[in-house]
C-alpha cells in the first residue's frame, strides 16, 4: 500500500513537471522570436544611422561648396544647420551605445570578433562601477608593492614581481577601456594613449637587466611609482565624487570615468588635485632627464635606458601639455562667461 501511494505521488510529481516543461517550451519559443525581432531591428538601426551618417557627411560637403552668406539671416541659418548636424551626430553616438558593433582593431587583436556590446543600461553601469573598483584595488595593491621593494625587500626578483604587475594592470586597463568606449564611454584623446604608453614602457621596465645601470635608477622609480599611486588614489575619491554630482544634476554620461589626468569636469570643486598632477609631471620628466643621462654613462650597455628616457618623456609631455589645454580653456570659457554678464 505504502509502494502504491509512494508510486502515485511520483506520477503526479511527474504530471507536475511534465506541464511546467511545456509552459518552459512555450516561453522559451517567445523569447527566441523576440530575440530574432531584436536583431531584426538592430539591424535595421544600424543601417540607418550609416545612412544618415552618410547624408549627413555630403550635407556637410555642400555647406563648405556654400558661397558667402549675402546677410545676417543666411549667416544665422548656416550656424543653425551646423549645430543640428553637430547634434544629431553625438545622438547617433548615444544611439550606437545600445546596438552591437564590430570591436576596433585592438579588441580584435587581442579578443577576436566577440561582440563586447552591453545592451542594457544595468549591465554598462555595473560593468563601469567594477572598472572603478578594479583600478581602486589594484592602485592600492601597487603602493603597497613598491614600498615594498623600496624600503622592505631589496631583491632582483622581487621587483621584477612588482613590474610585471605593472605590466599586467596597464594591459588590463587598455582591454576594460576599450570595451567600455565601445558600449559609449565618452573618454579618448591622450588619456586613452597614456595607457598604451604605461603598457610599453613597463614591459621594457621589466625587461631591463640587472646591473650598475638599473641600480642607480631602481629607487628614483620606486619612489616615483608610490607617488604616483598615491596621487591616483586621491584623483579616484575626488573624481569620483565630481562624477556623482555631475551625473545627479544630468550633467554627465553615466558612463564617464575617473582618469589618469585632470579634464573641464572635474574644475568644480577644484581645491588641491592640480598641483599634485603637476608634480608628478614634471618627476615624470626628471626620470626622462636622469636616464638620458644614464644612457650616455661610459658603463651603459642596455637599450632599455634610452628607450625608457623616451617613454617618460612622451609620458611628460602627453600628461603636461594636456592638462594645460584643458587649464587654459577653462580659463578662456570663464572669461568669456564674465564678459557676457558684463
């Protein structure tokens, strides 16, 4: 009696089951069609915004072909156009954000032909904040790192450990970052560069012989790379803290990051961030200065010093002269501004 009902209750379980399965099925049915819809009409979104792209390119063209306006009114029209082909360009760009698309060169070099595009504002966001933290982590794992070496463990291999770090966390922040420029982060220019320049010259950092050489750099850089860490962690609290008022008052891409240098959003609030930037520039260019002289020392064999005196010289420059511009604009739209209310 007790085999029998045990027996039925695994029918009607199975029943159960049996039903929830074709319930699965028919859901998952619908989800297949409205996953072809969706391509479908990805798709036709695509080719849209190529073809109004185009348009837009041959409008362009033939404003340039435009005579001189012969009035204000012609003037003012002209302007008007400009600005709304201006317009619609960074909408499609907001646009393409939500649509998948072929990865640059170097997200296929280095992923193949993987579509990277995150479709849904809940996974750009969490895909962004973990970003954040990872730079947050690592920057901190780094200060440790080279006090480490510095001041704790004076050993060959031990600072080999620290620059393949170094190596492995620009590599990685190169891959993260074009993923996220490509799902509409709005960062470029030289803070995208300044990356692959880390990347390289760490990797010829981590090449460099032992011997009389490094030596006599070793500390200078170890003591550069603390300074360094500490001066990213103080720009990811300010950053971040600019980001978040920005983006509450609508303000700012969602998707904006925290960076390596100093852009026009981050002047609101400005009390101490800049001259710490500016001195890391410019140690960046005495480290130039040091290994340019090391590379014409009588003992130096090594290709790496030059190759290095030219990194951190690039990296000076890059650094430098870029948050000058973003400095001087600031200061020009200001005046502006005040000559306006005047």
């Amino acid at each position: 009696m007790e085999g029998t009902m045990s027996l039925q209750r695994c029918q009607a379980e199975w029943e159960e089951i049996e039903q929830e399965y074709q319930q699965l099925q028919e859901t998952h049915k619908v989800y297949r069609h409205k996953l072809d819809e969706l391509t479908n009409l990805q798709t036709i979104c695509s080719n849209s915004i190529s073809k109004l792209r185009k348009r837009l390119r041959e409008l362009e063209e033939n404003l340039y072909l435009c005579t001189k306006p012969s009035n204000q009114n012609e003037a003012e029209d002209i302007k008007s156009i400009w600005k709304k082909i201006k317009d619609k360009q960074h909408i499609f760009f907001d646009m393409e954000a939500y649509l998948p698309k072929k990865n640059g060169l170097y997200l296929n070099l280095v992923l193949g032909n993987v579509n990277v595009t995150l479709l849904s504002n809940q996974a750009k966001f969490a895909y962004k904040d973990e970003y954040e933290k990872f730079k947050l982590c690592v920057t901190v794992i780094l200060l440790l790192g080279a006090i480490t070496c510095k001041f704790l463990l004076n050993y060959r291999v031990i600072d080999e450990i620290f620059n393949f770090l170094l190596v492995w966390y620009y590599c990685t922040l190169t891959i993260r970052e074009s993923i996220l420029v490509t799902n509409g982060s709005r960062i470029k220019g030289w803070w995208v560069s300044h990356h692959y320049v880390s990347t390289f010259l760490s990797g010829v950092m981590l090449t460099w012989p032992d011997g009389l050489m490094y030596h006599m750099f070793r500390n200078q850089f170890l003591a550069f790379c603390i300074y360094q860490s500490f001066v990213q962690f103080l720009q990811y609290y300010y950053q971040s803290g600019c980001l978040y008022r920005l983006r509450a008052l609508g303000e700012r891409n969602q998707l904006d990051l925290t960076v390596e240098g100093f852009q026009s959003w981050m002047w609101r609030g400005l009390t101490f961030l800049l001259p710490f930037l500016f001195f890391g520039h410019f140690w960046q260019l005495y480290n130039a200065v040091t290994l340019f002289q090391l590379a014409g020392h009588r003992d130096c064999k090594e290709w790496q010093v030059f190759m290095l005196a030219l990194m951190f010289l690039v990296l000076f420059l890059g650094n430098f002269l870029t948050t000058l511009k973003v400095v001087h604009h600031k200061f020009q739209k200001n005046k502006g501004r005040e000559a306006k209310t005047e």
